[in-house]
C-alpha cells in the first residue's frame, strides 16, 4: 500500500488561493476547448465516430486476455520482446534491467503518463540512472522538479516568463534566453540535440499497440518523441494493457478522435508507428512492458471498467469548472481533472485518493466531450458510493464532518432528542441570523456549510409545534361551538322534530 496523498481540500485551497495559476490555466485550457470545438464541428459525423471508439475500446477490454496474448505473439514474431509487470516495481525493475544490458547508464524518454504513473525517473535515478524528458513540456517540469498538471500540456500552470527564468537558470548556454516562445524552444533543442545523438536507451509509452500486427502507436506534437523511438539502439516502451487495439483498422478511428478532441487539429503532426525490430533501421532491440498496476482490478469493477476506455485526451480537463479553478497539482495523483477523479481512485487504491470521486462535478460537460463517450458523472456516482460503504471519506483518521453526521443520525432517530435538537438550533441561531438567513456566520469548522451558501434560519415554530397547536386551538373552538349550539332535548324542541330527508 502507498502512502495517502493529501486530501483534495487541501490541494484545492492552494490552488484557488493562486491567481496566476488560475490565469494561466483560463487561458491555456480555453484556447484547447476552442480549437477543439472548431475542428469537432467540421466533422458531419462526429457522434459516430464517437460511438465506434467507445465500441472499439469496449471490445478489447471486455476481451483483454486474448488480444494481450495475441499482442505477445505478434510482436515477438517481430523480433520485439515483452515483459509482463504487475505492479510499479516490477515495470521500473525491467526497464533498470534492460538499461544495464544495453551498457549505459542514461535514457531518453518520449513523454509517458505511464511511466510518470510508476515514478520511473525516480526509480531510475536510484540506480544511478539518468533520465531525461524530451518533450518540452515534461523537460520544463524536470527542470523545476514540478509535478505535471495536465494530461496534454504538462506545464501548462507555467507560463512562458517562468518558463524563461527556469531555463536561464538550468539549461547551459542558456542564461540569456528571452521569453519568446521561439527562443525558448531553440535552447531546449540545443540542450536535447546532445542527448538525441548520444544516449543509447530509448524509454515510451504508447498510445496504442495492435493486437493483430505487433504494431505500436505514439502521436505527439514535437517530433522530439521520434527522435527517441528511432536514434537510441534499444527502445523500451512501457505501456498500460488497456491500450491494446484488437486490430490495425482500429486506428483510423482513434486517429481521427485523439488529434481532435486533445489539441484541437485535424491530424496529429507526427505521428509514430514501429513493429518489431528491422536490421539497419532505427533501434536494433525493442522491448515492450505489459504493465498492469491495478488495471485488472478495475476491469473487475463492472460499473468502474469503463474508465479504463481513456484514450488521454484530456478534453475533459478542459472543460471542467473544478480544475480550471484548482489546477492538477490538487488531485495528488498523475492523473487531474474529471477522468484522475475516476482513475486514480481505481488504480491505487479507493484508500489512497478517497476524496477524488467528490473532486469533480456532475454537470456532465466531461461526458459530452469524451471521445469515446465514458460516463464519467456515473462512475464517479459509483465510486462515492463505494467509499461511504467503506466508512466514507478519511475512513481511519478524524474526520469531524462524518463524526457530526453520526451524531445526527442518532438524533435523528428519535423524536423527542429531534424536537429538542430543533429548540436547541432555534436558540443557538439566533444571534447568527439576519434578516431570516444565516449568511456566512456559522463559527469554526461549520463555516464550510455557509462558504458558498446562506440558509435560512430555524423558524420560530416547527411544522409539529404548529400543527400541535392548531389542532388545540380547533378541540377548544369545536367544543366552544358544540356548547353554544342547541342540541337534541334542547329548550328549543329539537329532539322531538322528525329527521329530515
């Protein structure tokens, strides 16, 4: 078990409390979600091709046992070997393996969620290994030792003036760089083109690899990540199961929806394909790591599975009200945003990140962007029921909210400590109210309850001390009235009158 990350809150008060950040993060994510929207209108058939790419990601995982062995025999067939990993250990052991073999003591990286998701560099670094990002994102938050905060943009919490005094700051022969985006991608060239023409060891992960063909897929936008899957002699590409495709056709549907719905462009700039090795041609050695890491359990989830259909987009980011406002750093996990809400629980443990499920809302926006259509309001719906069934958020530590809702539970279970509790709430908020509202006064930890609301305050008679009176006042009034009125044998003669009809 890993240790817990911090809780959402927490992430998320720092983030609100940063006006750059949420300047930058404004900017950035709704420049994406324009272009996105543009290139998405052209396509008279989106919704379609929507639905072919969640039956296709339905299909290979519903059936991930066979098309992972077809994958092994094909691209063993191909020259390629394959690891099968467990867990994150495993996977950074082999890749550690395979680096010593290959004779070196540094790698080059293609940008990888799945091997930031097993902390490779760190892992690596321990073995006296060095890694170096090539993306120019990733190398940004290298740099900084940072966190990466979005699936596409990494650094997108940075903008180009702290980009300039990073790199002023670490890369050499840059000390004089300007903040133009130009210069500044010069000097990461320079620094990279070292690297690309020296170091032996490539390191990917994949977008997709076919069952069919042994074929493996990686789309960037840089041309950095070709650099490292065709220069070093010895690729290794670590990739999570759930990435296979049953066939080859499979990828005129995924390259249509990932350009689109991630960076907003028709056709990704570069696009890589490799299958096995081919003598005299690019990496003479490929390694392919099967890597599981909590990805089985989740497939034995029948409500959850389908978070394992992402394809990495991160359109669903973009459109979120609650990471635009909080950042990716608040989620604790590599996966931010609505889809880390539903996947990092899932991979790590619901012990791990048991706050997440409640770090997104349900407005459905994700839902409407997801290119291949996961329901992501539901599982989220799903996965916080598991958690209270569990003992709810923070099971194991203090969590006052939870220990006050036991303590109404119990009022509320009977009547006379519930009325008492009313006369005892209508006292207590008396000086607190204005106007009949309580707005934004409540003291200490039940402030949270007012922060973005007001309440009404307790009226001055409940619904039972009014009815309780009401029906007093009508005994009294119908007895009155029976009293007064002349009754059978009365002075008047009523008793002797014949009934009437």
């Amino acid at each position: 078990m890993t240790a817990r990350t911090p809780p959402f809150a927490d992430g998320a008060r720092e983030g609100l409390a940063n006006p750059q950040l949420r300047r930058n993060l404004r900017k950035a994510t709704t420049t994406i979600r324009d272009k996105r929207a543009a290139v998405v209108a052209e396509c008279d058939d989106w919704d379609e091709l929507r639905e072919a790419g969640r039956r296709i990601k339905a299909h290979a995982v519903r059936h991930l046992d066979r098309h992972l062995a077809d994958l092994e025999r094909s691209v063993t067939e191909r020259g390629g070997v394959v690891h099968w990993a467990r867990d994150a250990a495993e996977a950074n052991a082999i890749v550690a393996r395979l680096t010593r073999a290959a004779g070196s003591d540094a790698v080059i990286k293609v940008k990888s969620l799945a091997t930031d998701e097993i902390g490779l560099n760190e892992a690596l670094a321990r073995e006296g290994i060095a890694a170096t990002e090539t993306d120019l994102a990733e190398l940004i938050v290298q740099l900084s030792e940072d966190r990466p905060s979005h699936i596409l943009v990494p650094a997108i919490h940075r903008n180009r003036m702290e980009i300039a005094e990073l790199f002023r700051a670490h890369l050499p022969g840059a000390q004089d760089v300007s903040s133009d985006p130009a210069a500044l991608t010069a000097a990461a060239r320079a620094h990279l083109r070292e690297k690309f023409l020296s170091v032996r060891v490539g390191v990917s992960g994949a977008n997709f690899a076919v069952a069919e063909t042994g074929t493996v897929c990686v789309v960037e936008s840089e041309g950095n990540g070709r650099m490292c899957t065709t220069l070093p002699e010895v690729l290794i590409t670590v990739m999570g199961i759930e990435k296979v495709l049953p066939r080859f056709a499979d990828l005129e549907v995924m390259l249509q929806l990932l350009p689109r719905s991630s960076t907003g462009e028709r056709m990704n700039p570069y696009t890589s394909l490799w299958t096995g090795v081919r003598e005299h041609d690019g990496p003479q050695a490929f390694h392919l790591i099967l890597l599981d890491n909590g990805r089985t359990s989740v497939l034995a989830d029948e409500a959850g599975r389908d978070a394992l259909h992402c394809i990495r987009c991160s359109a669903c980011l973009n459109v979120c009200p609650v990471y635009e406002r909080t950042g990716g750093h608040a989620y604790g996990a590599t996966y931010p945003g609505p889809i880390g809400a539903i996947l990092a629980p899932q991979l790590a443990g619901l012990q791990d990140h048991d706050d997440l499920p409640w770090a997104s809302s349900l407005c459905g926006a994700c839902y409407e962007v997801c290119p291949v259509k996961i329901d992501i309001p539901s599982i989220l719906v799903h996965l916080r029921r598991r958690v209270v069934a569990q003992g709810g958020p923070g099971h194991g530590r203090l969590d006052p909210e939870r220990l006050a809702m036991a303590a109404l539970g119990r009022v509320f279970l009977h009547r006379r400590r519930y009325e008492a509790a009313q006369k005892a709430a209508r006292v207590g908020a008396w000086p607190l109210s204005r106007d009949g509202r309580i707005e934004r006064r409540l003291p200490g930890p039940l402030k949270g309850w007012t922060a973005m609301r007001d309440l009404k305050a307790p009226p001055a008679e409940s619904f039972r001390e009014w009815w309780a009176a009401s029906r007093s006042q009508g005994d009294r009034d119908a007895g009155s009235s029976l009293r007064e009125r002349p009754g059978r044998g009365g002075s008047e003669g009523g008793g002797d009158s014949e009934p009437r009809a």
